[in-house]
C-alpha cells in the first residue's frame, strides 16, 4: 500500500464575516456504460447557479444544504457558484463537463477575494479526456484563490482519490455512511472545519493510504465487513484531539481509473507523522478482511423459488447487477421474468423504460397491453420481458421522500423526478415503469403511484446497499441475486485499461 503525507497550507482571514465561496458537480461515473452523460441530465436532476444554488438546496437534506446552513449560521457571506448532480451513468461528455466546469470557475473569479472555499464534490466523475475530475476541479479552484485560501471538500465515500486531490485541499472529509444518510451531517462538519482554519486554529496535516484491492457495490455497505471494522477503528482514532478529519473511502470499482478503489485519508492538527500511521493502520485493516468482499448470489430463479417458500412478505430481491445507483440502466427484466414464470402473487418491480410508459400512457387507465418491457438499453442487462397487462395508474412521476436523511437528498434535494410513470398490473406482478431511471431509495416511489410496499410477496430491488435505509425495516427477508448488469460483483467482467494493476480480486 502507498502513504503520502501533505503539509497544510496557511489559511488566513477571520470566520465571523467571512466571505466563503460555495458550489460543487457531483456525478458517480460508471465507464463501461454505453453512452454518455450530457448536460441535459444534470439539468434533469439538479442544475442550480448563483443565487439560485442557495435557495434551491438551503432547505435539503444534502452535504451542500448542511454546509448553507452551517455558514449562515456563522454569519458568513456565501458567494454562490454552481450545483450541479446527475444519476449515476457513462462518461461525462467534454461539453458537458466544460460547462459545467467554466461556470463554476468563472464565478469563483467573479467572487474574489475569498476567504474560504468549500465545495461538495463526488469522487468518481470520469470525462471525456478527464480521467480524474475531482483533482481537476480542486487545481483549478486552487489556481483562482490561491495557497493561502483555504478549500475543505465534501466527498461521496464512493470517491476514487489520487494523492494529488489530497496535496490540493485543505481538509477532505467523506460520508461515513452506505446507505448515505450523514450527508447533511457531514456537510454541517465541512463548514465547521473551515471555521476551524479560518480562525487559524489548526494547521492541517494529510496523509493519504491505498490498499490494492477493488471493493464491488455490494461490499461497500458501512454495517457490515470489510468496512464495518475500518469505520469501527476509525472512530476511535477521530476522537483524539490531534485528529481534524479521517474520510474512509471505498472507491468506485466502475470507474476505471488509475486510483479506482478504497483510500484512506487521515488529516492530523500539523502531526505528519500520526497521519501517516493512521492512514496506514486504518489501510492495513481494510486490506485484510478483503476476503470478506466476495459475494454469493442465487440465480433469478433460485431467489425468486426460495421467496415463495418463506411464511411472509416482503421478501427483498436485490439486483445489485443492475445498480442503478452504479450507473446501470434500470432496465433489467431477468427477475421479473422470474416471477411471472413462478406465478407469484403480488410481486413488485420498478423498470426504466420510456417506451413501455408510452404505451401504458396511450391506452390510458383500466386499459390492457401487451408489450416488451426492460432489457433494451444495452447487451448488459438480459433481453425485453413480452407481458400482458392492465394499466392501473398513471402519474407525473415526482414524490416527496419518506426518510427524513433520504440517499436521493445527498445529491438531488428532497423530491423525486421520475417522468411520467405508470403502474402495469401483469398476472400478479405490479411493474412501474418509469421514464428516468431512479434508485429503489425511498418507499414513496412504490406508495405514490398506488403500489403498498408493505403488502407486496417480494420486491426487486436494483440497488446494491442504498436500498437498506428504505426497504430493511420492512423486509422479511433479503436474497441477493446473480443477474446480468453492469455492476456485477464479478469484476473480472470488466476490461479495465487504466486501473492501476496487481489488484486483489482481480490479480
């Protein structure tokens, strides 16, 4: 493993009254899916500049709604930049991307002189010609203030860090969480860090470790090893006085890059040395328990057979292949296929895919259809599902969350743009299919259209862990199926081109 240690820049400037610029473009990047990610889906999901920033993402439980929220308690004055988020996909286009990024930074310039920054990044957004977007971003920023301004970052635990990214901020800090429901938390803790530096109170000291090992989606839950036990340390470490900020971060296996995979970033009150120990120690314990990040799954038809064998419902079938919060098109129709094979009684699938919705729209409500629903993104994702059934509902597809600390809120704020929908009632599963594909996150996007998420048989899930927060407290029972999909836990699927090699599992 690799431990490298930054000595902290100077930060000047006093916090009360302080003029902080804020902003952030956040997008996990999935760089074997077909197709790329445009500016029209970052507007589609959360495109705010300026003032408008603020106000939108005030009030949501996201990391930049608790960074605005911190700061105006501070008295600072924020100098709004540019928010964007868009649903995990392919690679963003260069025009997208220089967009988005000529936005940003022209409006940090405008705001000169600034006496801090703070800014909610992802940590896995790959584009065109841009393999390490992130450090792209901090450089530039870091180009426009200067050495002496300081920039805390907020990252998404899933961020492949360079060592780079580490030399160029202040203080990075992470979501602990997977489900994330510490975002707000966390961005509340990035303004407080940059008090801390404003009022010249610490003087950060970083040290960045990275394990050779790939963790698939399905390992990066933070209840559970080879995670649970990093985090568990980790905690024990933070509370010491020295330490400013520990951010553990798992990676994103998708995203091939050369630092694809978990980092550990330790940030010590001007002790390089502790740092490093940390890092390293923190690392150590990661790479250990890398036995324990191998899956196994039953096949569509094992799972669905062995749901209708338990006493009582719901039964949660995850499709962790077809993680939409991956990237992946939300399409795959291989479990319903299942269902309708095995007669099941109020089963439940979400499906994304316009054309379907069209046809249900076109028949209009009570109406019956016949059509192919799912599998027509990609070669990844199984082949289109032939089905009869009757239009039960129709919708706008927009729904308030449910959890008060929704994973859609981290990125997005707190309500939910689906595109028209419609709830497709064939034999006894429920389909909603959606125009947009969205993650199994909250149990409104069920409840909304009509669907009870609580009197369903078995629900497929196409989430890798996020769908915990959501649909855990409800399960009966949870069975993890091997289907086809662009976020297999078997990477050897994958051809990577730019990942850094020997890498565990894959070497």
């Amino acid at each position: 493993m690799s431990v490298e240690v930054r000595e902290g820049m100077s930060s000047s400037g006093r916090s009360a009254g302080a003029r902080v610029a804020i902003g952030g473009i956040l997008h996990e990047t999935h760089s074997f899916m077909t197709g790329g990610t445009a500016l029209a889906d970052f507007a589609a999901q959360s495109l705010h500049v300026g003032e408008d920033m603020l106000s939108s993402m005030r009030a949501s439980r996201s990391g930049i709604g608790g960074m605005i929220e911190r700061a105006s308690e501070y008295g600072w004055t924020l100098l709004p930049t540019l928010y964007a988020a868009a649903m995990p996909a392919g690679i963003v286009t260069e025009a997208a991307y220089r967009r988005l990024l000529g936005e940003l930074m022209n409006r940090l310039a405008q705001h000169r002189p600034v006496d801090g920054v703070l800014l909610a990044l992802h940590g896995a957004m790959v584009a065109e010609g841009e393999l390490d977007a992130e450090t792209d971003i901090v450089a530039q920023a870091r180009a426009i203030v200067g050495d002496a301004t300081p920039i805390v970052v907020l990252l998404d635990m899933h961020g492949n860090i360079s060592p780079r990214l580490v030399e160029l901020a202040d203080v990075l800090l992470a979501y602990n969480t997977n489900p994330h429901i510490d975002a707000y938390a966390r961005g509340l803790e990035a303004a407080e860090t940059l008090a801390r530096l404003l009022r010249r109170e610490i003087q950060p000291t970083a040290a960045y470790a990275r394990p050779a090992l790939l963790l698939p989606a399905q390992s990066t839950g933070t209840d559970a090893a080879p995670l649970a036990p990093v985090h568990a340390r980790a905690a024990d470490i933070k509370a010491e006085d020295e330490v400013v900020a520990i951010a553990v971060m798992a990676g994103f296996a998708y995203a091939d890059t050369p630092y694809s995979g978990p980092s550990i970033i330790v940030t010590t009150d001007a002790q390089p040395a502790l740092a490093a120990s940390y890092a390293e120690e923190l690392s150590a314990i990661l790479y250990a328990r890398r036995s324990e990040a191998l899956p196994r799954f039953l096949s569509p038809e094992e799972a669905v057979s062995k749901a209708k064998q338990l006493e009582r419902g719901p039964v949660i079938l995850v499709d962790s292949a077809d993680n939409i919060g991956g990237g992946t098109a939300g399409d795959g129709a291989e479990a319903l296929a299942a269902m309708l094979a095995q007669d099941v009684r109020d089963g439940a699938i979400v499906l994304a895919d316009p054309e379907a919705v069209a046809i249900c729209w076109d028949a209009g409500e009570a109406a019956e259809v016949r059509l192919a629903v799912g599998g027509k993104v990609d070669d990844w994702h199984g082949r289109p599902v032939t089905v009869t059934g009757t239009v039960r509902a129709l919708s706008d597809g927009e729904f308030d969350c449910e959890l008060p600390d929704n994973h859609f809120a981290s990125f997005y704020g707190d309500r939910v743009q689906m595109g028209r929908s419609a709830w497709l009632r064939a034999a006894g599963v429920n389909i909603l299919l959606t125009e947009r594909k969205t993650p199994p996150l909250d149990l409104a996007q069920l409840r909304h259209i009509g669907i009870m998420p609580e009197r369903q048989r078995m629900i497929v899930v196409k989430s890798a862990v996020a769908w915990r927060a959501a649909y855990q407290p409800i399960a009966a029972a949870v069975i993890e199926m091997d289907t086809a999909g662009l976020c297999s836990a078997n990477l050897s699927r994958f051809p990577y081109r730019h990942l850094k090699r020997p890498v565990f599992p894959l070497d």
